[in-house]
C-alpha cells in the first residue's frame, strides 16, 4: 500500500481527509484506486482521455513523474504519492 | 622569574619567523600569498589594512582563529609595527599551528613602502551595535552586514508574505526596500499582515509599512509604489534591484514576475500560502529552473482559491515569509546553499517540511535554449480561457 497525498484545493472531494491509503503498483492505478475511493477528485486531475492537467503536478516521493515515467512509473509499497497544484495565495 | 615586556619580545622573537613586506608584497601580487590575519585593535583596522586580510582583534585570537584557519594553514600574523604579531605567534605556536610568521614592521612598513591597501566603508558605532549579532557571524561579520546595507530588495505585495519578509529585511539592515502594493490596510488583514496595525487601516500598505520601518531601523531606504504591476512598468521597477520576493496573491502576477526576473537576471524568491499550507523556492535566472519550469500552466480558477476564499493560517505567513528573508540574505550575500531546484513545503497541520525537487525543463518556453521569451496577457491566460485552449491544442 502507499499513500496520496492530498493537496488543500482538492481535500473537499476527499471529504476533507489530508491523505488516502491506496493499492497499485503504477502511478496510474494508484491514481485510479484514487478515484475509486473519492470519484469527485478525477475530473480535478484528469482530462476527459485520461491526461493528467497540465496545471497539475504529481510526485512520487521527491520527483516528478513526467521525468519519470509518468503514470506507468512503478510506485512501491510505503511510497508517497504527493499531487501539487500551484497556489497563488500571499 | 619576572619578565619584561622586552624579555617577552626577544624569546618570540626567537621562536617566531618574521616575514619581510617586499616578500609578502611580491606573493600577495602573484595570487599566491599566505592568509594574513590582522591583529589589531577594530579602529585601527578601520584605518586602513593589507587587501585580502582577515582581521581578528588579538583579544579574540584564540576564539576566532578556528573560524578562519586549521593549524596546518600557512598565517601571517600582522598588526601595526610587527611586535604584537610576534607575540601572537606564540599563542598560535601553542595552538599547533606549525606554519605561522610574524609581519616585520606590520602595516605601518606596508603603507610606507607604498603597497596597495583597503580603507573599508566601515559600519558607525551605533551599526556595530545594532547589527553585532550578525557580525559575530563568521559568514555574515561586518563585511557582510555593510554589503546588506548596499542591497535593495524589491518586495511585490505587502501583504501576508510581504509584511514578515520586509520587517525582517528592515530588522536585518538591507539598506533600501521597495514595496509594490496598491492595496489598502483592512481590519481583516491584521490577523497575519504584522507590519500594519489597527490605527493604520485604510492606508496604502506600501506607506503603512513605510512607518513600522521607519520606526524599526533609519538606516533602511523605503521606496513605495502604490500601484499594481504589470507589464509595461515591470523592468522599470526590478532594474533597481537586487532581488525580487514575490509575495502576491494571484497566478496572473506571479508568471509575470518569473517571465521579468529571467529577463532581468534578477533572482526571484518565491513563496506561497493557503490555509495550512506553504510553498517555496528560490528561482535564480538561467542557473536553476524557473517558475514556469515547476507550474507550467496555471490551474483554472476553481482550483486556485485565494486565501480571501479558502483562508489562511495567520502564522503561515511568518513561517512561509521569513524563509523568504532568509533566502534574499543568503542570496545577497552570495552564502549558503539556496532554495534552487527545490521546493519545500510546510504543512502546519503535520508540522512537517518536504522538499521535492524541480529540475530545469529543457522545453521550458520561459528559460529553454529554444524559449523565445516575450510578456503575454497573463490576465487572459490565468482566467482559464488562454490555458483550456491551449491544453486542448495540446490534445
């Protein structure tokens, strides 16, 4: 199992929880036992083909997983899967 | 046995190797010269003293010295006339340090045999005194300080971020602070925005600031500048500067702000907030990536409440905005090993830092080799219409 961490802009589609334990071996079943648990956070992150937003940045651990190998990069058990959107706010 | 002064004198001088000035004078032009630590007293010092020097008043040789120089180190011990240098050598010797000699004649030879010499800008007596914790600072010392009192910082917004980051800035001694904001002081700003108060709401907080500066340190030049930036006043404003912090509350400024600082080269320190949450990095132009390199794109509106939507941790901001000081100085003073290719994010809830890394993107239409960098309409791009059209391009 790994965890997902789950921004402040995303957490009232998670009914509020700050991180969600999922299963998956890819970033891309991780983000899909995601959905499974808390289905209102896929259209905030994906486009309608499955695209993750390019406004939308996930780390596995500290990298980026475009430089990775995106949502088939291989997630181990006890990673930490972080999703960061950019904040504005000052 | 009591000893003389005179006695004292002649076993150093038995004990300790004197450099002659033509000597030193010849290594020091070659680029190969000894570290030479001046002895003497601060106000002789301020007087003038041999370029390169380190100056360690001989009262705190043995504290300091590890600070400058291991004992294999090759020291020139020198101080006005060669004779304290001498004695100092002793101390050294008895320190272990195998490698040490005495300047003959000390500076006064030096000067009069018509070698270079740095009269430094020095700090006033009541400088020394307001800054000497930072001048105790091996990386800061009173080189450091005056250099901080030569910076200007430019500070966008003078809000959340803003008002911790330019208090400290002013506490710290950066000489000149701008600040752009052409916001006014609200009652509802005061939970976090600690540079402004109670009787000052309603004033442009850019003046509001002006006052609790003023009232913290005259040495710091405050510039105010009541208005919104934007493209057409961007380079005007940033050219002055020596770095940038960005503390505003909207996307549509803060690429604005990235695209000026590559074509400026100044750097751009970055942080941002929203409820418990804190962002920041440190954008140096063409050394690390850039803004742009980390958001691409920015989130459409829904996505990216501001902190008058969603809320903010008043506390945040001093956390988040006093890592931004802290990053300007040590991006000032050239120490350190800044927020590039980094950013950190502090979750108050978890009281926990993480650091991800962000690399340079070689397609970066900022900062790539290929960018073909120009202002856009970042209104338009940021208000979603600009970004769905080109992700959909992109599909």
């Amino acid at each position: 199992m790994s965890t997902v961490r789950i921004p402040p802009v995303l957490r009232q589609s998670t009914g509020g929880e700050r991180t969600v334990t999922v299963s998956g071996a890819t970033v891309g079943e991780v983000l899909d036992s995601l959905y499974e648990q808390h289905p209102a956070v896929r259209a905030q992150l994906q486009t309608p083909e499955g695209d993750l937003h390019k406004f939308v940045n996930v780390y596995l651990n500290d990298e980026d997983v475009r430089l990775l190998s995106w949502l088939d990069t291989e997630v181990a058990d006890g990673d930490t899967l972080m999703i960061l959107p950019a904040m504005a706010g000052g | 046995m009591a000893r003389s002064y005179q006695d004292l004198l002649a076993s150093a001088r038995e004990q300790v190797p004197e450099v002659q000035v033509p000597d030193l004078a010849s290594r020091h032009a070659s680029g190969d010269g000894p570290l030479v630590i001046d002895i003497r007293e601060q106000h002789e010092w301020d007087q003038g003293h041999i370029p390169g020097s380190v100056h360690i008043p001989r009262s705190f040789l043995e504290s300091r010295i590890a600070g400058v120089a291991r004992p294999g180190t090759e020291v020139v011990l020198s101080c006005a006339s060669g004779q304290r240098s001498l004695l100092a050598g002793v101390t050294l010797q008895d320190m272990g340090f195998e490698n040490v000699a005495s300047l003959a004649g000390g500076f006064q030879r030096w000067k009069q045999s018509g070698n270079d010499f740095d009269v430094p800008q020095t700090l006033t007596p009541d400088q020394r005194s307001r800054y000497s914790r930072h001048v105790l600072i091996p990386e800061i010392g009173e080189a450091g300080q005056i250099k901080l009192l030569n910076s200007k910082a430019l500070l966008i917004g003078a809000g959340g971020l803003g008002s911790p980051a330019a208090f400290y800035l002013a506490a710290a001694g950066v000489g000149t602070i701008g600040l752009v904001d052409d916001d006014v002081v609200e009652a509802s700003n005061l939970q976090r925005q600690i540079i402004h108060t109670t009787d000052r709401v309603g004033m442009n907080k850019g003046e509001s600031a002006r006052v609790a500066i003023e009232a913290l340190n005259p040495d710091v030049t405050v510039n105010t500048y009541p208005y919104r930036v934007s493209r057409d006043n961007v380079l005007n404003l940033i050219s002055d500067y020596d770095v940038i912090i960005d503390g505003t509350d909207n996307f549509p400024t803060r690429y604005l702000m990235s695209d000026a600082s590559l074509m400026t080269r100044v750097p751009l320190i970055h942080a941002s907030i929203l409820r418990f949450e804190g962002h920041a990095s440190t954008f140096l132009p063409y050394e690390g990536p850039c803004y742009r390199c980390l958001f691409p794109e920015p989130p459409p509106p829904d996505l990216a409440p501001s902190c008058g939507e969603a809320g903010v941790l008043g506390v945040l901001c001093g956390v988040m905005g006093n890592i931004m000081a802290t990053e300007a100085i040590k991006v000032l003073l050239g120490i350190g090993d800044p927020l590039a290719g980094r950013l950190m994010i502090y979750d108050a809830l978890d009281m926990a830092f993480t650091e991800l890394k962000i690399r340079r993107d070689p397609d970066c239409p900022a900062c790539g080799p290929n960018a073909q960098l120009e202002f856009r309409d970042y209104e338009a791009w940021c208000s979603g219409v600009g970004a769905h059209t080109a992700a959909a391009v992109a599909r």
